[in-house]
C-alpha cells in the first residue's frame, strides 16, 4: 500500500513539474495553403510554387536555412 502511495505522488510530481514547461508561449508554422496541385508534370519540367509562411504563434519564429 505504501509502495503505491509513493508512487502515485512520484508520478504526480512529476506531471506537476512538467506541466509549466508544456503550457508556455511558442512560435506556431502556419502555412496559407495546406495543398498545391501542380497537375500533370512531364520528367525533367522544372515547377516553381511560392509558399506563404505566417507565425500564429506568440513566440518569435525562427526559420534557418
């Protein structure tokens, strides 16, 4: 019994300490449209798509190439 005991407030703890962590502020990719059909592209045709990217989140994004 005391086993348990223990254990449920180990687990407990350790839900409590991570919660924080997990609820605060970042950054959130967005993309305006979530398809492109570029149709019917013959071997060696070369395709161009410009995508618009948006930050929904409330963290700065950071994007690296």
């Amino acid at each position: 019994m005391m086993k348990r005991v223990l254990r449920f407030l180990q687990i407990g703890g350790v839900l409590v300490l991570g919660l924080p962590f997990s609820v605060g502020a970042a950054p959130r990719l967005a993309l305006e449209q979530d398809t492109f059909d570029f149709g019917a592209v013959a071997q060696g045709e070369i395709v161009k798509q410009s995508f618009v990217l948006k930050n929904s989140g409330d963290e700065n994004l950071d994007i690296q190439r």
